[in-house]
C-alpha cells in the first residue's frame, strides 16, 4: 500500500492522480487503499479543495 502524503496540496495531487488513472469513484480509492473518505474529504476541504463525482477530482 502507498505512504499517503500528510501535506493536503501533496495529498491532493497524490489522490487526483489515483483518480485519474487508477479509479472511477472516491469510494472505490477509499476502499482499495483504506482511507477514510470523510477523513480525506475534510482534509482537503479545510485546503480549499472540494470532490466533483461529475469530474472525479478534487478541485
């Protein structure tokens, strides 16, 4: 399993990556790499950044 990155803007690039090339949903990212959702969501939020499921990215 990868070392998820503690800096949000790191993080951030870390999950959008996997999103894009690796997974079609947030819930399946969370689930393979057993992250909590609502952990990494508020993470990112408190950064600025929101989840678009249209997009499936953070932005």
């Amino acid at each position: 399993m990868p070392t998820i990155p503690s800096d949000p803007f790191m993080l951030l690039s870390f999950v959008n990556m996997k999103l894009r090339d690796q997974y079609s949903t947030l819930d399946s990212l969370c689930s393979d790499l057993d992250i909590d959702r609502h952990w990494l969501e508020t993470t990112l939020e408190a950064a600025g950044f929101e989840y678009s499921e249209e997009n499936n990215k953070f932005w």
